[in-house]
C-alpha cells in the first residue's frame, strides 16, 4: 500500500482504515507511502491500535501533505464490537502533533479523540491550534478529566 500511496499514478482521495488491526509497523510503513502522496484529502486511522510511534510516524508524514483535509485517529464506537485496539495517544506524540498543526496549510479537521495525553500537554496543543489558518474543527480530550 506504502508504494501505491507514494506513486504518482496514486488517486486515492479517502482511506478508511479503522478498526483494522494496523499497529506500530503498519502506521509506519503507511507513513512512508503518505509522505510522497499528493492525492490523499480524508484519512480515518481510528482504533488501530497504534502507540505513539506509529502516531509520531503519521503525523511527521503528514505535516507537509499539500492536500489533507481531514485527519481522525480518535475512537471508533463500533471498536468494542469488532474487537479492535483503541489508539494510544500520551505526551510522547505532543511534538508530532503540533508540527502537524502548525505546517498543514490545508487540514480543515483533525481529530484525536480521547487520548492520554496530559491536559498540559492538551493546553499547549491548544495554543497551536488557535494559530492554525486552516484548521476549523479540532477535538481530543484527556482520560485525566477535568483541572482542578
């Protein structure tokens, strides 16, 4: 798939892989393909049961893509169902984000659904988000809760 995405014959507009078992080493090799493709407009990568490198791997790709729009590696509500492995997003996977944020000039939607990441680190993130020219929906929220 990795070569595909790269190719310049490559049209893929939308790619929907939630709920398949992708991982570490399928994010990654699906990093490599996305980092020369130029087609891509929508990708939904939820529960895969990625860890924060293979999240750090497709947020690096993706930060110079010059025409995603749309990026959700959050929660699928049909993921207990099918018995998939929820996304583990933490602190590890904040720089990779925020490069994402900051570098993406046509990412309109990107969400993280709920992550473990701290709500300091959601509170920087948010910092870059509100610089963002293009970005008009962003979600995650923390397992942590609330601050007090």
């Amino acid at each position: 798939m990795a070569s595909y995405l790269s190719s310049a014959h490559c049209k893929l507009e939308s790619l929907y892989m939630s709920c398949n078992p992708v991982g570490n080493a399928g994010a990654t090799a699906l990093a490599r393909g996305l980092s020369s493709n130029a087609s891509l407009l929508w990708l939904s990568i939820t529960s895969c049961g990625l860890e924060p490198t293979g999240v750090e791997a497709l947020m690096n790709a993706l930060a110079s893509h010059p025409r995603l729009m749309t990026l959700n590696v959050g929660q699928n509500y049909a993921t207990d169902d099918l018995d998939a492995r929820y996304n583990w997003l933490d602190d590890q996977v904040l720089p990779s984000v925020k490069l994402l944020v900051a570098e993406s000039k046509m990412l309109k939607m990107l969400d993280l659904g709920t992550t473990a990441m701290s709500l300091a680190a959601l509170v920087d993130l948010a910092g870059v988000v509100s610089e963002s020219e293009s970005l008009a929906f962003f979600s995650a929220k923390s397992v942590y809760g609330k601050a007090e």
